[in-house]
C-alpha cells in the first residue's frame, strides 16, 4: 500500500467566492485517496494564503521539506492552482517530487506527469494557473479603483482628521 499526503490550500477570496473549503478538498481528497488504496499519512493545509508564491506557505515547505526526506510515496491535491498560481513554483515543486520518487496525484486533472505528455499538460496548465492570477489581480484592481472614483472605503487604515477650534 502506497502512502500519501493530502495538500490543500485556500485563500480567504476564494474560499468565499469559489467554495473551495478546506473541508470539501479534504473529503473529496481522503475519498479519492481510498479508492486508490493510498493511506493518508498526514494533512499539509495552507489556509488563508495566496497561491502567488511558494514561499509564504509554511504547510507547502514542510510538504517540500518532507518529500526530500521520503517520508511518502503520494502527494494529491484538489487542483493544480491549490499547489501554485506562478508556473515556475509549479515546477520547482514538480521537479523535487519527481527527484525524491514522490509521485502528484491531482483530483480535478487526469494527467501522468511521469510521462512527456503529462509533464507538458503539468507545464500547460501552470501557466493557466497563472494567467488566472493575474485576471483576478486585474478584477480586483478594477473594483477597487471604481470604489474609489465612488468615494467609497477600500480597507486599510482609516485616518481620522480632527480641526481644533479655539474657544
């Protein structure tokens, strides 16, 4: 029996917007991993965090950390974009788990990555991923400046003026 972890990420937009919880990967995840006989060793959850960069994700570096040091055979995820949203991280993942013998299994998207093809749909998709993005980047942006041109507050820190007056 092959063991597996589990990885799942949301950023608080998306999980509001999309119903990406946490909760619904993992279910989805342990079922799709018992179908398989993969036995889930451990949970990676990176809640709360952008999929801009690898970097800022704890759970996704211990995930990294422990793949180097084989402690699984299987990693599956949600989605593609729940691993990385910039092609090159999708890759640097990519690369280190198929250097330690760490095969990725991903729920939403039927490819093999040990093979050419399934590498490239891996490569073609990362950059959907990342494309995807910057449209929301884009959209956000775009809100946020037609707010402002409303006179409306956009977060952050209020300032608060105060006129003093002499009796």
């Amino acid at each position: 029996m092959l063991t597996g972890v589990i990885y799942a990420r949301v950023s608080t937009e998306e999980q509001a917007s999309e119903g990406y919880s946490i909760e619904a990967q993992k279910k989805l995840l342990y079922d799709y991993a018992k179908q398989r006989n993969i036995q889930i060793i451990d949970e990676y959850i990176d809640e709360g965090r952008s999929g801009k960069s690898i970097d800022g994700r704890p759970e996704m570096q211990r995930l990294l950390k422990n793949a180097r040091n084989n402690r699984f055979d299987v990693v599956i995820t949600y989605k593609l974009d729940r691993l990385a949203r910039k092609t090159r991280d999708s890759l640097e993942i990519i690369e280190t788990l198929e250097d330690h013998n760490v095969q990725l299994m991903i729920y939403s998207e039927n490819f093999d990555t040990t093979t050419l093809q399934g590498k490239m749909m891996y490569t073609l998709f990362s950059s959907f991923a990342e494309m995807e993005r910057g449209q929301i980047v884009e959209r956000v942006k775009m809100g946020m400046n037609q707010r402002a041109m409303e006179g409306k507050w956009n977060g952050g820190m209020v300032q608060v003026m105060m006129s003093l007056t002499r009796n």
